[in-house]
C-alpha cells in the first residue's frame, strides 16, 4: 500500500509541474469519439458555446471568465 501512495505522489508531483492550460494542444492527439473529432475540437466547441452564450447575456462578470477558462480559451471575446 505504502508504494503505491508513493506512486501517486510521484505522479501527482510530476503532473503539477505543468499547468493544465499548457496541456491543451495535447488533446489534439486523442479522439473524443469518432465523427465528432478529437477533444481539442471539442474544447474549442465548448469555448465557441461559451462565448455566444456570454454575447447572448446568458452568462456574465466572474461566471464568464470562469467558464471561459474551463473551455480553454484565454479570454471573453466580444
């Protein structure tokens, strides 16, 4: 059991050496399910959601930026 935690804290240590916003391109590799393109086009469908949903006044203020961060865009666009 001791090993195994100790793998974890390696790994966990070794993952938050790099941001998760530096990992982003990285999906660009990995298919999300075949026909609707990788999770990198799926992230960049999300932040195009968000966005039209920010012009739309669904979403404003702090939950914008927020939800724009998570989508994987670096900033609201108008």
């Amino acid at each position: 059991m001791v090993a195994r935690l100790r793998d974890a804290a390696f790994f966990l240590a070794e993952d938050r050496k790099r941001p998760l916003a530096d990992r982003v391109e990285d999906l660009a590799g990995v298919i999300f399910q075949q026909g609707l393109g990788t999770y990198r086009d799926k992230a960049a469908r999300m932040a195009k959601l968000v966005q039209a949903m920010g012009r739309q006044g669904a979403l404003s203020g702090d939950a914008l930026s927020k939800a724009t961060r998570a989508a994987g865009s670096p900033r609201p666009t108008s």
